[in-house]
C-alpha cells in the first residue's frame, strides 16, 4: 500500500493531524488525528510502497514491542487508513 499524494502529516496545538492539501482533496473534509507511533510511521513511509510487515518491523525498531503485537496493530492502521481514504 501508498500514502496517497496529497495528504499532510500536521502537528496543530500538539496533535498529529493529517488534511488533504490542493484541489483534488477540496472534497476531504475532514481531519484525521493520529497518535504518536502512528506520526512516526507516517513519517517513515511517506512515498513509499509498504505493507503492514513493513510497519510491524518499523515499529519492533523504534519501540522494541513483540513482533505479533505490532503486526496486529500495523494491520489495524493499515485498514484505518484505507477506510479513511488517506493510503491505498
């Protein structure tokens, strides 16, 4: 899957915020928020193609949680961020 081109990662008053930007998103109208190990893969995988593998093992790296537990989680987000529009 892709982040879809278009879509900010936005820190507003100490939130993670991601919002459409140019005239292809001016339907978009909403603001999704995201925690922070959320930010942090967004981070890491802006323009890159990546599965829910490649978000568990970024995950055990930064944060040294049980590799079932990330893949479960990254499949979660994975899933959040399809059904939201923003990844594909």
């Amino acid at each position: 899957m892709k982040i879809k081109d278009g879509f900010v990662l936005r820190e507003i008053c100490g939130e993670n915020i991601v919002a459409g930007e140019g005239l292809e998103h001016i339907n978009f109208n909403k603001l999704i928020s995201l925690n922070s190990s959320a930010a942090f893969l967004w981070k890491q995988l802006i323009g890159k193609e990546f599965s829910a593998e490649d978000m568990a093992d970024l995950l055990v790296a930064e944060y040294g949680i049980d590799k079932e537990l990330a893949l479960k989680d990254s499949e979660t987000l994975c899933n959040a961020w399809t059904n939201a529009g923003i990844a594909e």
